[in-house]
C-alpha cells in the first residue's frame, strides 16, 4: 500500500485530493492546523494529524509522497498573519522537505500564480520571471511560495530530495470553498445569495481565469505521477473581467447590483495562464467551462445556507 501526506488535507483543495488519492488507493494522512478548514470537514478515510507544517508534531510514516498544501491561501487570511504567512512558506516548506528526505518520499509543492505577481506579460509562461512589488501587502504570500519553489529546487539540486514536482495553481473555485474565505467566486455567490449587492474592487475590469475543483485535482495527480519537475502552470485559460464574473452570477443567482470599492494594493491587472505545457507534457487541459462549473458551486454555498 502506499502511502501520503497531505498538508492542509482539510482545507478545499486538500481534502479533494485526499480523497483522490484514498479511491486511487493510497492510504491517507492528512496534516492541518485548521486555521481554514473546508466546511465540508477533514476528508472521511484519512488519518487526521492537527499540527502545524511549521513545527509539525510527529507524523504516522512511511510516506512515498508527500504533497504539501498547507498555507494562508486567501488575501484576507494572509493579509491577517504576513508574518505567519511567511513562516509558512518558508519554515513549513523546508520541515516538509526535511520529512520528504527521511522517508524518501516524492515531495509536491503547491504553489500560485501570485508568483508572477502583477504580471507585465500576458497570458503567464511559466518562463515568466514575475513582478511581485518586495513592499507591497501581499507579498507575505506571494514571497513564501516564490522562497518555497526556491527551496524545493534548492533541495533537488543539493540532492536531498530528488522527487519533487511543483504546481502553479490560478484562481480554483467549486464545492468545498469556505464561503467566507474572501476569495471572487465565493463573495460574489454569497453575496448574491444573501440578496445584497457584489462587491467589486477597482472598476472591474482586472481579469481571472477561473479553475474547476475536478480539474485542478486531476492536473495535480497528473503532475504528481510524470517526471516534469519544472514548474507547471495549472489552470483554467477561460479569462474574464470581474465585470462580466458578476453578470454570470447575477444571471445564475440574483441581480441584487454592484458597489465599487476601491482597488487593493498590487491587485493583478491580468492573470490567465498559458497552460501549453500542461497539455504537451501531462497530456492535461481542464474540461470543465465556468457555465458547467458554476451550477454544483452555487448549490454546494445554497446547501450552507439551508443547512
Ligand atoms: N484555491 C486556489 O485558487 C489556489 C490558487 C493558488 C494556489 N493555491 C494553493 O493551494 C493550497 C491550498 O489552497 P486552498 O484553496 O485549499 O486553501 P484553504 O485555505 O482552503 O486550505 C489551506 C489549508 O491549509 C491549512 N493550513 C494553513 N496554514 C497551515 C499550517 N501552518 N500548518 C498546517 N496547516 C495549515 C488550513 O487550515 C487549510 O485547511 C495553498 O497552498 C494555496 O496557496 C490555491
């Protein structure tokens, strides 16, 4: 049997995977401090560990992999902690590679697209260097997970951990979302649930590509089983404004209006990635437009609602 680790295992994307990994017949140990958990709770089947991946408890090996997701993953949740955030990225992703080194173990960093920062090229490359402003907000986030693929690849080359893959991950919604985690899709069908108006930030004409959870999941285990340990760009291209985001919704949900606040700091302009080598490499394109998406993604936060 074998065996893995996964780190935020309890939050939207990691327990998605967890329970992947558990029908593809891997026994499943999930490590997570519950600062964000998914309300749909830890994944039924895995092995539950709370800790955090900064100074994490003892952990119920072997591993033979090991994917690490643990992290503040949304603005309002790093923006609270930016020192914490940074602890993360940094001390978490360097005990989890130390983990992976002592059992061996193929180690999968999850990082984002918020390394190429407010991007002057466009769509993403994964060649793309990035411009991430050192002194703005949010580069407690953006930061750690550029320091985390540092490390990662800092590992392999001193040849401590030979197995590792790395993940780009853009904008990821569907069930499991925590509906206050502060994140588009959430807001804005909360919002719309809830019959008060969306709230957009700037004029509404920055941009997003917007990833199915089931699409994600798959280009992660595709990633996690080939040999590229370049990073990879995993999303979905179908890019639109935040404008045109709250008229689908309006149209899905509600027309209850739109206020405007002003933009944040450094919030990206553009961001849709060039998912080229995804498709030449792991043979993975997501299937899953915004229009199929979005239905089961509003009726899981109605769910929330209706108890
Ligand atoms: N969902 C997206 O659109 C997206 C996009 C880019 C990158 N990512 C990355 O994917 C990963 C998962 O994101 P998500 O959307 O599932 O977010 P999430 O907030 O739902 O899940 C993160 C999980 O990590 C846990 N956690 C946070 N800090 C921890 C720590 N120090 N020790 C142990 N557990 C900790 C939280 O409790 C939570 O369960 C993150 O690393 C995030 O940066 C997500």
């Amino acid at each position: 049997m074998t065996r893995a680790l996964v780190t935020g295992g309890a939050g939207f994307l990691g327990r998605r995977l967890s329970t992947r990994l558990l029908e593809e017949g891997y026994e499943v140990v999930v490590l997570d401090n519950l600062s964000s958990p998914s309300p749909l709770g830890s994944p039924a089947g895995a092995e539950f560990v709370e800790g955090t991946v900064v100074d994490p408890p003892d952990l119920p090996g072997p591993f033979d992999r090991i994917y690490h997701l643990a992290s503040p993953a949304s603005p309002p949740r790093y923006l609270q902690d930016p020192i914490g955030t940074l602890r993360t990225g940094a001390e978490g992703t360097r005990s989890m590679l130390e983990l992976a080194e002592a059992h061996e173990a193929r180690f999968l960093l999850a990082s984002t697209s918020e390394v190429y920062g407010d991007p002057t090229e466009h769509p993403q490359r994964e060649e793309y260097t990035g411009s991430v402003q050192v002194t703005s907000t949010r580069a407690c986030y953006d930061e750690a997970k550029r320091y985390a693929e540092a490390l990662t690849y800092a590992f392999r080359r001193q040849g401590r951990v030979l197995d590792t893959r790395v993940a780009r991950i853009f904008n990821t919604y569907g069930p499991g979302m925590a509906p206050d985690d502060g994140r588009v899709v959430s807001n804005f069908v909360n919002q719309a649930l809830a019959g008060q108006p969306l709230t957009i930030y700037g004029d509404g004409s920055q941009t997003r590509s917007f990833c199915y959870l089931d699409d994600l999941i798959d280009g992660i285990w595709q990633l996690s089983n080939s040999d590229v340990v370049d990073p990879v760009n995993l999303g979905n291209p179908e890019e639109m404004s935040m404008k045109e985001l709250a008229t689908t919704i309006a149209e899905e949900i509600a027309d209850t209006g739109i206020d405007y606040l002003p933009l944040p700091e450094s919030d990206p302009s553009r961001r849709r990635p060039d998912i080229s080598r995804a498709q030449q490499r792991l043979g993975w394109e997501p299937q899953v437009g915004l229009a199929e998406g979005l239905p089961p993604t509003i009726a899981y936060f109605r769910s929330l609602i209706d108890g």
